[in-house]
C-alpha cells in the first residue's frame, strides 16, 4: 500500500484500488476482492465506487464490498456506482445485489461515456477514451473491454489514473503536470498474442515514460500488486 497526503485529501493505493479521501466525499476507484478490509474507516463514508473497466479483477470484490458496507449505511442513502459506457459486469453485480437482499440500500447505477464529468463532494472525476482488453483464456486471445481513465481533482490536488491499457500519446498527456500520476504495469501473465496484434499493457519502461511529466508516480501490477516507491519519478 502506498500514501499521499496534501491538504485535507489523501490518496491511497491498496490491493489493486485506488481510495480518494476529502472531509466531503470518500471514492473508490475499482473493487478487487477483499478491498473492503482496507478501507478502515472510509468504510463508512464511501460516497461512490468508480469502475475502471468491466474487467474481473476490477469488479468481482463489488458484493463483498457492498455486504461490509450494510452495517455503516443508511437504508435511505443510495451508493454511487458509476460504470463505464457498455459495461455490464459491475451493473449486473448490483442488480443481483438489489434482487437477493431487497430493503437494503439502494445502488445507483450510472454508465459514463468519455468525457463524462462525475461530482462527488469537492471531487471531480474526469473520464477518458482508452483502448483495453482482457483475455481470454480458453481461446487465447484479448477481447475489448469498455473502460476509461481518470482524472480526478480535489482542492489540494490532482490525480491521473490510468489502467491496464494500449500506451499512447494521450495516455502520456494525461499523466503530465498532474500531482501524482498511478499507472498500471504489466505484471500477470496474459496469453501469447500474434504479430500485429494491439499492445494491450504498458511495460515498465514504457510506463515511465508515461508518467515523465507528473510530479509523483506510482506504477503499479495490473495484478493489483505494489511495483513502485514514493519518490518522484
């Protein structure tokens, strides 16, 4: 796990999510399984969950995390959970939860298309346009995934975060000027893909040079582990 602190936000870095903390709102970025235990605290004031991608790494901790939250939330008071445009993994993970446990609170299923501007207190989530893939084992190939990158400003400060995804010059455009930039690294091992075919992760080298222009990095596994340090890139 890694910390920034800057003012009255902290930044933190956890079992593949990244979990943004101001006094008016508490956002999660992505819900791997098990990240409810790292919250702590922020359990109780999470605001809204930002997904990424549809990808299972990034979805499958949603009902875990939803049944930790019971306890702390008022039956009244919907959860945020904003999607990418034609996702359908995290909406269907909140359907189910609605089904099976119904008079609990209430999830509140947005789909953001690129560009999309998502408030949350005094945070404010940008999306971007990325191209990302996940495998498929039994066939040996990447699929598409709808996803998208963020950029998420507080008032002490701003962040790029910028999944699993083809590296490019927009991706690099993204990270510059910002206060932390966090990319993700290929790290798990995905399946062999032919000549020709799109480069769906960032090496760590190509991931450095993604982040040149941000004033602090952190480079993290598309496996959710910790790859990086604290210091400026």
């Amino acid at each position: 796990m890694s910390r920034l602190a800057r003012g009255e936000t902290e930044v933190r870095w956890a079992r593949g999510a990244l979990i943004v903390r101001h006094p008016t709102a508490t956002v999660l970025v992505d819900v791997p399984p098990g990240i409810e235990a790292e919250l702590g605290e922020a359990l109780g004031d999470l605001s809204a969950v930002i997904l990424t991608s549809g990808r299972i790494r990034t979805t499958t901790g949603l009902l875990g995390l939803l049944a930790a939250l019971e306890p702390h939330r008022d039956p009244e008071r919907p959860l945020r959970l904003h999607v990418p445009w034609g996702e359908e993994r995290g909406a269907a993970l909140a359907d189910t939860w609605s089904r099976l446990w119904p008079g609990r609170f209430p999830v509140e299923v947005d789909a953001e298309r690129a560009g999309a501007l998502i408030e949350v207190g005094s945070i404010a989530i940008t999306t971007h346009a990325i191209r990302a893939g996940e495998p498929h084992w039994q066939l040996g190939t990447v699929e598409t995934v709808p996803a998208v990158a963020l950029t998420i400003r507080t008032p002490d400060l701003t962040v790029a975060v910028l999944p699993s995804c083809t590296p490019s010059a927009g991706g690099q455009r993204l990270c510059n000027g910002v206060d932390l930039a966090v990319v993700e690294v290929a790290a798990a091992p995905w399946p062999r893909i032919g000549e020709g075919q799109p480069v769906w992760r960032a090496t760590p080298d190509r991931a450095i040079e993604l982040v040149s222009g941000a004033r602090e990095a952190w480079l993290v596994g598309d496996d959710g582990r910790w790859l990086g340090d604290d210091r400026p890139v």
